[in-house]
C-alpha cells in the first residue's frame, strides 16, 4: 500500500516516529508544505497515484 503524508508545519517528534512507524509496511512519500516552493501539479498527482493520504499540521 502506498501512504503519501502531506506535512503543513515542520513534525514533531511523535508525528515523525508515526511517518516511520508507518513506513516499515508500506510505501510511504512524504510531501513537506513549509518548505518553501511546492510543485501543486506533482501534488495533485501524488495524490490519486497513492492509496492514502494523510495531512498533519
């Protein structure tokens, strides 16, 4: 299964160890906000191309 995270702000600690928890079943990408210049088409893409999304602010 692939999980595509969309990071708003910068992970905490527990939220970091939950993306890393996560990737050791599955395929995971993950799409920081904060830093600076986003490609929203790849966005987008990435979205319909994984079998989850999870957003974390």
């Amino acid at each position: 299964m692939r999980i595509l995270h969309i990071l708003r702000s910068n992970p905490d600690e527990t939220v970091e160890k939950l993306i890393d928890y996560l990737a050791e079943t599955d395929e995971a990408t993950v799409q920081p906000l904060f830093q600076g210049d986003v490609d929203w088409s790849r966005l987008v893409d990435d979205i319909f191309a994984h079998d989850k999304v999870i957003c974390w602010w």
